[in-house]
C-alpha cells in the first residue's frame, strides 16, 4: 500500500493531466498528495472532473408490462455489489422493517450472500445475475430505485457517485441516494425524482421508501443544530460536512455569522444556497458566541436543539446517538463525551456505558464534573428546555451557569459515555490561554451559580462550592 501510494504521489506530479471522477475526489486527492500549498495549487491546476455516464443504448426510458400479481404492488429495486462502501447492510435492514407492508415488493439483485444475511419475506424476491439488457427491464418496472452509497463509515462512499446513480437518471428512474456530499454534486435536493437519506442510517432509508409509496411511517422528529461562526474560515467547511453527514434526515442547521472578517460568512452563504432546504445562514454584528446560540435559539423550528462549535466536528452518527438516547429513557435533554483533536478527523469512542438521571441527579453530577459537561455541547435538548433560559452575553464562559438552568427545567437527563464530538484544539482558543481577564471571569460565573444553586437547590450546596 505503500509503495501504491507513493507511484500515485509521483504520478500526480509528473502527469500532464489528471482527471477524477466528482469533484469531492478531486479535493480529496490534492489534499492527501500535496501538502504543500504551492504543490496542491499546481496540482489541482492540472485537474479536471469527468462525471461518468451510463450506456445510454442499453439503459434509456422504456416501459415493461408487470405480471399481474404486481400491478397494484409499488416496487423497490436495488442492485449491485456486496463492497462494503455500497451499505448493502443497511438497503437489508431497511427492507427487514418492511416485510410487513403488503403494498411494497423488493428487487435485490446481485450476489447477496457471506455476513449479508438475506430478509426472507413474501415481498422480497432475490436475483443472483442478469445481463445489462435484463437488469434494464427490471429498473424499468420499478417505482423506486435505491442507488446509495449507503455506508457511512467509510469515507470513499462520500466522495463518489455510485455508477447505478448514472443508470437510474439516464432511465428516468426515481432513486434514493445517500447523502453523501459526491450525490450532491450532480443531483439536487429540489430535482423531482431526486430523495436523499443520510448514510448508515436504516431507518431513514425505511422512512423514505413509505414516504414514496404513500405510506405512512413513523415521523421523525426535527432537529434544529445551531453553529456560531466567528472567523474559521480555515473550519467551518468541515464542521459543515460533518453535519450534513448525519445519519439522521431531519435536520436544520442554522449557521450565525457573528461579524466574521475573514471569509467564513461568504462560506456559510454558499452551503445555504447549495441546501437552501437544510441549511439557514444569518448575519449579525460581533456579539459574541451566546448572542449567536440565542439568535439561533429564536430561529430554530426544531423539536430539539443542539449546538455545534463552527471549529469543532462530529461524527456521522452525534446526532443519531443522542436523539437515540432521548427516546429510549424518554429523557428531555441527553449528553455525551467528547474528544480533544488537534487534526481535523477523529475517531469516535463507543463504551456502551449509559446513566439515566433525575434533574437533581444531573445537576449533582455536573457540579462535581463526573459525566455531563458544563459546556453548551455535546448536548441533545428539547426546544422547551429554553423557554425561560438563555445564555448570558458579553461575558465568558456563559455556559457555566446556563446549562444547569437548562437541567433544571428538565424531567430526565441521561449521559452516554459515546465519545462522538472532535473538540478542535487549535492555538489562542480559550482552552488554550493563560491567567487573563476571562479567567476572572470564571471566577463570577461560577460565584453567580454557587449562589444560584443555594437559592434553588439547597441540598446540593457543597457541589456547587466544590465547582467554585
């Protein structure tokens, strides 16, 4: 593998042109080749994207007549390889829901077979083979087509267009893609025909297939994540990919451009006009980090909220996990671990470990700094958790006293000890500086909620001291 990638690296550098085949391989390539800067603009000089096409004298519009028995039937067909970027387990589990669902009858053609165990039902009917000329009538009978790349742990599915995606289009077919940021590139959001699911998740695949037949599922409750931003030109693209990354489909991101200098609100302008039905981009005057989780607090349509720093990045599954959490303890607010990174990639932690507490419980444990964090992240709340409550501003460290008066109009609070948030390290942030004016700031924060807790929560007293 080594060797590989060095005759990649000299080829690169020596090639008169270079051509990929999306626009996500083409960064990705310059990226990983070309450290230096110079070398990657002189690189990408030589690039060029190249989409692929399907063989449009086997694969065009055309109609085949059903046999009799499927005609009232709305089909959903998926073919391909068992390559594990594909996310054959996840198409599998996604039909298991639906087994029961006598309206809907599955295709699944291709050599399904080793650790992908086949979903015996009278709706799925499995083909090992067929010839391009065959496999073309089979797509023509479907009402929807399934064209991934479904999994979402490896980072390749992202940042290319499986080849059945080009096949389906040129068919005219309707088809589900993951939302992988490659798709993205050449099938919009807003295109008739076009449903996008976020990767690795079964459910989501499931939800949208009843979506598409007409059938009712289960609703998915609507996650508001807000991200101040404040000149990281040089991450917030990253923190951005993270979230749209999820694989969890309801999702509002809400970027607050908090008077950036540097560029980053240009940036945050181009991803909401990219998706404009995901994604809302706001423009304030530099107010601070609480005066942008407030705005976003305002703005959100949510059910729930969470908050993402616009230097930090998540994994593809945050926020799965902790709504997850939430539903199974019937919780109000949930939280998790995170990890400190100086590079722009993690690699989440999974201990199994969950604690469900009561609100005195919780408000004890994030005194005495056990589990729960203090800080804004790392969180799943219900919207109604702020009714009342909002971060201080134009002081430091508002977080402090804010989330326990979040905690204290809560019911239950549980805690994973999934460590699913990169918490970015990078020189002068305020983890990073010494004794200054913020520290004694620290100082009144945690003062104010000392005296806050006694007049509230009496028993819990020593903690609080304890915090101070």
């Amino acid at each position: 593998a080594k060797l590989a990638r060095h005759v990649d690296k000299v080829t690169m550098k020596y090639a008169d042109r270079i051509i990929t085949d999306t626009r996500a391989d083409k960064e990705y390539f310059a990226d990983e080749f070309c450290p230096d800067a110079y070398e990657k603009r002189q690189v990408l000089d030589k690039m060029e994207v190249l989409y692929l096409e399907a063989d449009k004298s086997i694969y065009y519009p055309m109609n085949r007549e059903r046999a009799d028995e499927l005609k009232d039937k709305y089909i959903c067909l998926y073919f391909g390889s068992i390559l594990p970027l594909q996310g054959v387990d996840v198409v599998l589990e996604a039909v298991d829901k639906l087994r029961e669902y006598d309206k809907l009858y599955f295709y699944i053609i291709g050599p399904v077979s080793g650790k992908y165990e086949k979903i015996t039902a009278k709706n799925v009917e499995y083909i090992e083979w067929l010839p391009q000329e065959e496999l073309a009538r089979y797509i023509a009978m479907a009402d929807i087509c399934l064209a991934g790349h479904f999994n979402g742990h490896i980072d390749k599915a992202r940042r290319t267009i499986p080849g059945k995606a080009y096949i389906y289009r040129a068919m005219g077919k309707s088809m589900i893609a993951g939302d992988g940021s490659a798709n993205h590139e050449l099938y919009k959001a807003h295109e008739e025909g076009i449903h996008y699911v976020p990767m690795s998740n079964s459910d989501a695949l499931a939800e949208c297939i009843l979506e598409c037949a007409g059938l009712e599922g289960k609703k998915q409750d609507k996650i508001s994540v807000i991200v101040p931003v404040y000149n990281t030109k040089d991450y917030i693209a990253d923190c951005i990919e993270s979230i749209l990354g999820q694989n969890y489909d309801n999702l509002e991101l809400i970027l607050i451009d908090d008077g950036s200098t540097d560029g980053s609100g240009d940036i945050c302008d181009a991803y909401a006009e990219q998706y404009s039905r995901r994604i809302k981009a706001i423009h304030t005057s530099n107010r601070g980090p609480s005066a942008a989780r407030n705005t976003g607090i305002t703005m959100a349509d949510g059910e729930y909220l969470m908050f993402v720093d616009g230097d930090d990045i998540i994994s593809f599954d945050h926020v799965y996990r902790l709504y997850r959490l939430v539903e199974k303890y019937d919780a109000d607010m949930s939280a998790c671990g995170y990890i400190e990174t100086s590079s722009r990639s993690f690699i989440p932690q999974y201990s199994g470990e969950e604690i469900c507490f009561d609100k005195i419980q919780a408000l004890e444990d994030i005194l005495y700094q056990k589990h729960i964090n203090s800080g804004p992240v790392c969180k799943l709340y219900k919207k109604s958790l702020f009714d009342n409550v909002r971060f201080p501003e134009e002081t430091f460290y508002e977080d402090t006293i804010a989330i326990p008066k979040v905690i204290h109009n809560a019911g239950k609070v549980v805690w994973s000890g999934d460590v699913t948030y990169g918490y970015y390290m990078r020189e002068g942030s305020t983890m990073r500086s010494g004794y200054s004016e913020r520290t004694y700031q620290y100082v009144k924060v945690t003062d104010e909620l000392m005296n806050w807790v006694d007049a509230n929560y009496p028993e819990l007293k020593r903690a609080a001291v304890s915090r101070f």
